[in-house]
C-alpha cells in the first residue's frame, strides 16, 4: 500500500488537501490524474446507469422494462429533512475520549488484548488490527510492563483482538497512546453531521447542515419529478454528488473521509414487486464492477443479516474490496445496496418514523406529539391505470466514487520485469486500468526529433484529442516515455519511427502484454477507439 500512496503522489493522482500547511486529516484533493480517474468512474457509471439505459428494452435479469432519470440537489437542506430523515437524532457514532494524550477515539474501532504479567492484568488498546495490531499490543504491553524484547515470553495473553466494546472496566484499559491504566472516558455519542449556519444570524433558528447522503434530496424531490416528467413506475432518480461525515477518526488514505462524493440511485417500485427489483439491482451492481476489472478473491457480495440491518431496511447487501490495508480476510465497504420499504418517503410525509415490532410508526415525544413532524405532502404515486395509490418501495445502490477510485488504483497496481531501452530485464511498475477508466487513453511519440517525425507524431495526436485524453511526448528516449505511461495507467502507445516514413504505418504498443502492432497512421482513431470499449 506504500508504493502505491506514494505513487498517488509522485504522478499526481491524489495529494493531502492543504498539504503546506501540514495538511487536514480526512480531506484528499485530486491531482490532475486523480481527477480524469475519477471523472471516468463517473461518467462510466452515469453511462451504464443512466444515460445508456433503454427504457424500451427489459435487461437481463430485471422483472420489467424501467426509465431512469438524474437529480441534481443543494448540499445544504432545510434541517427539517434531517429530523424526519433520522439523521439528527439518530446519526451518530460513540466515542470515547483519553484525558493523557488528548486524542478522541471511535469506541468501535479501538481494539485490544488482554495481557497479565507481574501479577497485574490489563487490556492494551490500538487503533491498528491484524498483525499491525498484534504488534502494537505487544511493544505496548513490554513497555507498560518495562520488560525487554527478549522478556516477551513473561507476558501471558487472554485470547486474540477483540474490540473495546467487549471491556466492561475501563479502570483496566491502556489507551492507543496512553502511557497509564484508565485515561479513557466513557462512550459517548457524537453526532456526524457538519454544521454550519444560513445568513447573517447564527443562532438556532439559522442552523443548518451539510447533507450526509444525497439520498434524501432524492426522496423530498419525488414529487417534483413524478409532477414534471412523465415517468411511471418503476423508475429511478440518480445523482452524483459530494456529502460530508464528520467522522472521528478518518483513515486509510482516501477510505474514510470527511469529505466524500457519492453514485446514488433510489429506485421506486410497487411493494408486491421490490424483492425481484433488489435482488436485480443487487447483482446488476456487483456485474458492473466485476466488468470494469474488479474481479476475482478480492471482490465479493455479502448480505446483511438480520441484526446487522438498519431500523428502515428490508434487506442490505454490501459490494466489498479486500483493500491492501486491511488484515488478511478483512473486506471494506465499495457499496450498498439497500431495499428501504417504503420508509423514507412516509417518513417526509408523516414525520420520523421508528419500529415497533414489525411495525414503521411515527416517533412521538413527551405529549404524545410527533417528535419530529413530517412535511404533511401526499407523497404517493397514483397509477392510473390500476387507480392505485401507495408509497413505493424503495430500492437504493449507494456507491462512493472516492473508493471506487481506491479500489481501481489498487487492484490495478502492477510489478513484474520487462526490458528496459538498453533490453536489460527491470522491474516495471504500472497500472492495469481498464481502458474505459485509464485516465490518459493514448500516448503518442515521435522516435526521434527528427526527419519530419515530430510532425507526423502532432498530426496524429491533432486527430485522437478530440475524441479521448490523449498525451504527446518527445523528450527522451522511448523506452523511458513507455515507462512512464506504464506507471500511470495508459493502456496503449502510438510511436512514429523510421518505417512511418516509408509506408504511412506506426507502432501502437500494448501496456499490460507489450505487444506492438503496426496499423496506418490514418487508422489510428478507429484503432484506439474499437480498443477502449
């Protein structure tokens, strides 16, 4: 994982946001790589999931034909929203805070051991997991206990990592950074969401806050898009959008950020047919990644069980990447895909809801009042035909374009030995893109700066730009130009040589097998083209 961070770097995919002023923890900017990466991965998505859709036609494995449409929604929404939504209330994480170092934890996410030497047993905290983890502990636990290396042997362990969450006396916890026994607080909640305030006043009344999902954008917007579009059910709204989690403690490179953009679909269907459209849904989204090169061990689909689901589910898979900087068989969240009932569009018209049995009610306070009142809209849809009214069911593939771009970068980064300009065999590290995401499509060289070559090289590059990113290069020797293109992801490389010159033909060399063909300078376009499908 080191090489490729640094990589990120080196070649201008991702960089530390603020990064001269010593950055800001959970904030990453995209380089000019990074941002042709991710703009790729959007456009694929918007491509397959919207704008190439045909209503007309039923897709394999869908129980009928369905439109789709896209949204573009405000950031900041009536706090309102989030009340009903559950968000205020409910959208939170425990922490607990250390009193020596000043440092505030996630209460799920802070492991440790049990440990007894010199007669006292104490649980040793960490943030890291895996070996990491085990590791930490360890130097932990022979510091605490002012043993040497060679003394590992006098600590008697309890049992593997287990989470704090499983300690009942923190009296006898040594926190992640804590050089003491019992610095750590108790669990507290800590609400996620950013706040911030709407006009010149800054109080109560002007509070407002950066939405945590684009997802309820969507469903206040329902009837807005039913009453200006003609589309009937089922159908889709999707948005690409950015959403903010103040979250504790973010980590793993890009993983787990503050700021974040999401690919969010939520797809309105009748109840008697949401089963079949989550389970279409369910399997049409992990087929979208395994077709863009996400595939094999390190991909999988799980579904939720039943304790694991949300208050408002009916059913939650998650898409998952084994990402390098988890413990081996630990898998992190690319996608959800979550079969909502039809809570949230009840929720903005009654007010928040909470379960009762098997039962959606209206929360109420004190006074037997909605804790949280609703909108009071009729958001239903009427079939006209069948002179129906009801709340759809909802269907909800939320992906995050940030880890679809780690997980592209990570399984796309390649080493193995291919010879150099001299021929002498080296290590090659390069990227293994799909061509549908590589971030430049193209490079094209002239083998020399000379003999009418650099203008034959320009011609060509005149002709590809319009319709791809594509990179003209003529400084240095070829060899090092293949290079540098192989390390960031370029998947094919038209070179004009000594034979372009005598029969109009180039080289175009393929990134991951090195083969190279030659085709006529005029056929390049239609080439590259056919080739980055």
């Amino acid at each position: 994982m080191d090489q490729l961070v640094a990589l990120c770097k080196r070649r201008g995919f991702l960089f530390q946001s603020s990064e001269i002023y010593g950055g800001l923890n959970g904030f990453w900017d995209y380089g000019p790589l990074g941002v042709e990466l991710k703009r790729n991965i959007r456009e694929a998505w918007w491509r397959d999931m919207v704008a190439a859709h045909n209503e007309l036609e039923i897709p394999p494995g869908a129980p009928s034909t369905y439109e789709m449409v896209g949204l573009d929604c405000a950031i900041i929404m009536h706090p309102q929203v989030w009340k009903c939504s559950g968000h205020y209330d409910l959208f939170h994480d425990y922490l607990v805070d250390c009193r020596e170092s000043k440092r505030r934890y996630r209460y799920d996410q802070v492991q440790g051991r049990w440990v007894e030497a010199k007669g006292q047993r104490i649980f040793v905290a960490t943030e890291a997991s895996g070996d990491e983890g085990l590791k930490d502990v360890e130097q932990k636990a022979l510091k605490f206990f002012n043993l040497r290396a060679k003394q590992a042997d006098a600590l008697r362990w309890d049992g593997p990592l287990a989470s704090l969450t499983t300690v009942n006396d923190f009296s006898l916890v040594l926190g992640p950074d804590a050089k003491t026994l019992g610095t750590l607080t108790a669990p507290r909640e800590f609400n996620l969401m950013f706040e911030t305030h709407a006009g010149a006043l800054r109080d109560e009344s002007s509070k407002v806050f950066l939405r945590p999902e684009t997802a309820q954008g969507i469903f206040v917007n329902f009837k807005n898009v039913l009453d200006s579009t003609r589309v009937r059910i089922p159908f889709g709204i999707a948005q690409i959008g950015k959403s903010f989690r103040n979250e504790i403690t973010p980590r793993n490179f890009t993983f787990r950020s503050r700021e974040f953009e999401q690919m969010e679909i939520e797809f309105f269907c009748h109840p008697s047919t949401s089963r079949a459209w989550y389970q279409y849904w369910r399997d049409r989204r992990y087929r979208w990644y395994v077709e863009l090169g996400l595939a094999g061990e390190r991909l999988r689909l799980r579904d939720h069980s039943a304790e694991e689901l949300s208050h408002y589910s009916c059913g939650t898979a998650d898409i998952e990447y084994a990402f390098p900087f988890l413990a081996p068989g630990e898998f992190g969240e690319l996608e959800g895909i979550a079969h909502r009932g039809d809570f949230d569009l009840r929720s903005h018209m009654e007010g928040k809801l909470t379960r009762q049995g098997n039962e959606l009610v209206v929360e109420l306070d004190a006074e037997g009042k909605p804790k949280h009142r609703g909108s009071g809209k009729d958001l239903r849809y009427f079939d006209d035909q069948t002179k129906e009214r009801y709340a759809p069911h909802v269907i909800e593939p939320s992906a995050g374009a940030d880890r679809a771009a780690l997980a592209f970068l990570c399984e796309a980064y390649q080493e193995d030995m291919a010879p150099d300009e001299n021929g002498v065999p080296t290590q090659r590290v390069f990227l293994k893109f799909h061509p549908r995401l590589a971030p430049i499509k193209a490079a094209v060289f002239p083998l020399v700066k000379k003999d009418g070559m650099p203008e034959i090289a320009r011609e060509i590059y005149a002709d590809l730009k319009p319709h791809c990113n594509v990179f003209y290069d003529e400084k240095g020797a070829v060899g090092r130009r293949y290079r540098r293109q192989d390390e960031i992801g370029t998947p094919f490389c038209i070179t004009v040589d000594g034979q372009t010159l005598a029969d109009g033909t180039v080289t175009i060399r393929d990134r991951d097998t090195l083969r190279q063909w030659r085709v006529h300078k005029k056929d390049c376009l239609g080439e590259l083209l056919q080739r980055l499908r």
